[in-house]
C-alpha cells in the first residue's frame, strides 16, 4: 500500500532510555529521530505498537510526528 504524500517509510524503531528512535528513510538515507515516551503521549501515538509494528507506521515530516498507516 503506498503512502500518502509527504510521509517517509520508517525502517525500524528501536527503545532508547524514556523514549524511542524512529529511523525513517528520507531522500533514500537513513534518517533518526528521537521520541520521549512523553511526547508520544502527547502525540496521541502509541509507543508499544510503534515498537512491535514499525512497519504500520509513517513519518509525517510536516507534522513532525509518526503516523499510523493501515
């Protein structure tokens, strides 16, 4: 399934301390952005499944945030 336009793949994500790192492909590199738990929950993003099921998820650069994408 594609992915709306302006939303990047992400690759994996890995836990780190109180957060978690979403890598995401951005201009075909590799690209890493940190979250803390706490902003996940402001983001209204479910950590644990970002965790288990990276590939469900987009970056929405714009938003700055990770999306759900099934």
């Amino acid at each position: 399934m594609p992915l709306p336009p302006g939303m990047q793949k992400i690759v994996r994500t890995e836990r780190c301390g109180d957060g978690v790192n979403v890598i995401w492909k951005k201009a075909g590199k590799e690209t890493t952005t940190y979250f803390s738990f706490t902003r996940l929950i402001d983001l209204k993003v479910n950590a644990l499944d970002l965790l288990a099921h990276p590939d469900e998820w987009g970056m929405d650069e714009k938003a700055g945030k990770p999306v759900l994408t099934v």
